[in-house]
C-alpha cells in the first residue's frame, strides 16, 4: 500500500512538473510568434496602402496624408525602381524589443513557476518522509519501550514470587530487595521520560531564577550516583569555581540526567565519567565524557530526535526520548547540545548555554 501511494505520488509530481515546462515552452514560443505576427500585419498594411496608391491615381500630394492617417506606421520611400512602402524602422526595432522583453518575461516567469513546483513538491515529500519516519521510530518506540516496561515488571514478579519461599536467608532476601529497587528505578526512568514527552510544552515553564551551576551539577551527580555505584560507574567532577545561569533548575537536571544515566547505560561495566565545567566567551560549557561504545557519525544528525535510538548489541535498548529530552532542556536555557564521538572511543555530549557574571 506504501509503494502505491509512493508511485501514485511520483506521477502526480512528474505531471506537474510536465505541465510546468509545457506551459514555459509555450509562453516562449507564443512570443516569437508574436513579432512574426506583427510582421504579417505589416505586411498586410504594405499591401493595403500600395492599393489606396493605385485608387489614389497614384497622386502622392493626395496619398501621402491617407498613409500618415491610416498606416502611421509605414513610410513613403523613393529608390531606383520607384516608389517603395516600408515599415518605419523605429517601429520594426520597438516591434523586436517587445517580442525580446515579452520572452525574458516568459522564461523568468516560467523558471519562478517552475522552481516553486519543485520547492513545494519538494516540501511535501519531505512532509511524508518525516512523517513516515516519525511513525516508524513511533512503532519502534512503543516496541521498545513494551519490551523496556515488561522485562522489569517480570523480574518484580518472579522476585515476589520468589520472596514468599520460607527457605531463603536474610542475604538473598536483602539482594533481592535491591534487584527490586533498582527494577523499580528503571520503571520510574521510563516513565518519568514518556510524561516529560507527553507534557514537553512544560520544559521551561517552571521558576526561572539565577542559580550556582556547580552547585546544581554536585546534587545532580549525587543523586545519580546511586545508579552510578550500582553499575560499577565512577563518575569524577572538574567544575569551575562559580558559574550562574538564568533559568529553570529542573531544565539542567533533565539534562545532565539523561546525559549520566545514558554515559552509564551505553558503557562496560567499568564506565568512567568525567562531567566538566568551563567559561569560554560569555558562554557555560558543561560536558560529560564517558570511555563507552560510541556513537558512529552517520548516526549524529538524528540522535537527538524524539525516538530515535541507536541499535547497539553491547547496550539495552533504550525508550528513545532521552537525548531529545535533553536537547529540549537545553534551548529552554537558551543553548543547545552537541555530541563528539566514534564508534568505540567513547562519547561526549556538550551543553553550551549563557553564563552571565559571577555573583559576590
């Protein structure tokens, strides 16, 4: 059904576009038949004004103003095998121009039309290309995130399950409870990034205030570093002494959030993390490096749209909203994001937002 609406939609556009160049074509062509036209008339008008000479009795004096009435455009002229009519050159020259400028009109004219055809044609298919993309990732979407939302839910269960045998010892029960607890936090993450989805007209809605960077990246560490800790991560810190930003608090914690927990997620199990922070210009930049899989460069561009996920055998998959999440959070403070990686080196995301002057 795809592919017939795809070849429907190819012939639509090739019509069109044949329409277009059929009708410059034509444009064109009419007006040189428009000089070829006024030439006919004036040699219509030579012959009518030779047989007004003949009825006249061939009197010039009474012919010549008859002429100048009738045929202003035509003149008498006197060469050796007599009188002779001919068109006024200045009139043969302005009838040239026109048949010029009409088709300069024609083909500009044509060329504008032609080019807003390929420009719209253009549009709508890039319109039906985003869309079918945005349903695919939508699918793999909901696919993944199915898949993210029951394996969790299943471990809960069989752990449960699991708790109400009356053989197990304090120390399995204990290492139960934390395999729990850490299930239950991939719940709260996957849920927390569909609703920061589903409500993202919120980002950047909540107090905007002034606040202490490094401060705010310290609490956001140790809030992770549970996680962090539980996945063998280390995660160090190089900040700069004070750095202030205007804006949402909770706009940097999704962020830096995201960033953290995905340096962790798409890692071996001895991850190394180093978030650093530094002024350049007038401009906070905060970085968070990690030594994981990588991220190939084809995959660059369209890494920080909304579920768009990397495949990567190493690596769970992913629900697809993180790396979107945290490019919303960045134009919310007024920056953006970018990403410096290769397959295998590693990977650093970078936020580069506007500091303003350190307070006292």
């Amino acid at each position: 059904m795809r592919n017939r609406l795809g070849l429907i939609y190819s012939i639509f556009v090739a019509l069109i576009l044949l329409i277009g160049f059929w009708w410059v074509f034509f444009l064109v062509r009419e007006s040189g038949n428009y000089e070829k036209l006024q030439f006919q008339r004036h040699q219509t008008d030579i012959a009518t004004a030779f047989y007004m000479y003949e009825i006249s009795s061939r009197n010039i004096d009474a012919f010549e103003p008859m002429l100048k009435q009738h045929f202003p455009h035509l003149q008498l002229k006197m060469t050796d095998a007599g009188l002779t009519i001919v068109v006024d050159p200045e009139i043969h020259l302005a009838v040239h121009q026109e048949s010029k400028r009409k088709k300069r009109m024609f083909v500009t004219e044509g060329i504008f039309f032609i080019l807003l055809l390929l420009a719209g044609t253009s549009i709508l298919t890039l319109a039906a290309r985003r869309e079918r993309d945005f349903k695919r990732a939508r699918e793999l979407f909901l696919a993944g995130a199915t898949h993210e939302l029951k394996t969790p839910l299943a471990c809960l269960r069989l752990y449960t399950e699991t708790l109400q045998r009356p053989e197990l010892d304090g120390s399995q029960r204990n290492r139960i409870y934390g395999s729990m607890v850490e299930d239950v936090d991939r719940l709260e993450n996957i849920i927390e990034q569909v609703l920061s989805v589903s409500s993202e007209e919120n980002i950047g809605s909540g107090k905007i205030e002034n606040f202490d960077v490094k401060n705010e990246i310290e609490l956001i560490v140790d809030h992770v570093s549970r996680f962090a800790d539980e996945n063998n991560a280390l995660v160090r810190l190089n900040l700069h002494d004070k750095c202030f930003l205007t804006g949402d608090k909770s706009d940097l914690e999704i962020a830096l959030c995201n960033l953290l927990r995905n340096a962790v997620i798409y890692n071996s199990d001895s991850a190394e993390i180093l978030v650093t922070m530094r002024k350049n210009a007038g401009r906070l930049l905060i970085s968070v490096a990690d030594n994981g899989f990588g991220i190939d460069k084809k995959h660059h561009k369209r890494i920080f749209e909304s579920f768009q996920r990397v495949d990567n055998k190493n690596a769970p998959a992913g629900s697809g909203l993180g790396l979107y999440l945290v490019k919303r959070a960045a134009e919310s403070l007024g920056g953006t994001v970018s990403l410096t990686s290769n397959l295998g080196d590693g990977s650093t995301f970078t936020l580069d937002l506007p500091a303003i002057e350190d307070k006292k």
